[in-house]
C-alpha cells in the first residue's frame, strides 16, 4: 500500500509547451518572425528551496543554446533569483533531412 506521508514531492520534471497547438512559426524572407508573438512559458507553485535546472526538448536535428540567461541554468535556486526571470534561447543548427522520388518512374532519380 502507498505511504501516507511524502517528505518530497514526487514531480521530478515540470514541463511547458512554448510553440501553439500548430507547431507552426513562420519567418519573412530576412528571417523576422512573422507569426505572433508569445512563446513564452511561466511556472508557479513550484517549491521555492528547490535547486533547478532549465533547459530546451527540442528535435534531434537542433542544436539550441541560451541567448540571454541572467543566471547558470543548471543551478537554479528560486529562492535566489528576483520574482520574474527570462530566459532567450536560440536555434544555431538546424538539420533539414528529406527524400525525393521520380513521380514518373516511383523511385529515387537517378
């Protein structure tokens, strides 16, 4: 039977979406974002002693990394930090992987 009595809560990981239900961004031809703005996420009710660490789940084929980040993402302590934190994240690289096929002849060109 469970134990009635917990001395930690049992969450380990806390996770928001940060793209709409589409999944769809879209950008100019100079790479401005044209899809509205937002993206961002917020967390409350979290435990304030515990120590964090925030990172971005993202396809295998990015490479993100931390634009702007006022404190070490792998050492958060919200006791520490000021009420509102942001954090900017960018895509480096992005590996684009496809296929073609010959309509005419059903299967790759030669």
């Amino acid at each position: 039977s469970p134990s009635l009595e917990i001395s930690e809560v049992p969450l380990k990981r806390f996770y928001r979406a940060a793209i709409g239900g589409g999944g769809e961004i879209l950008f100019d031809e100079k790479g401005q974002r044209l899809s509205p703005e937002g993206g961002g996420v917020s967390f409350s009710s979290i435990r304030s002693r515990a120590l964090l660490t925030m990172n971005m789940e993202a396809p295998e084929g990015w490479l993100i990394a931390s634009r702007r980040a006022p404190h070490d993402l792998d050492n958060l302590m919200l006791d520490d930090l000021a009420q509102r934190t942001q954090v900017q994240y960018g895509i480096d690289y992005a590996l684009i992987q496809g296929q073609c096929i010959d309509m005419d002849e059903r299967e790759p060109p030669a």
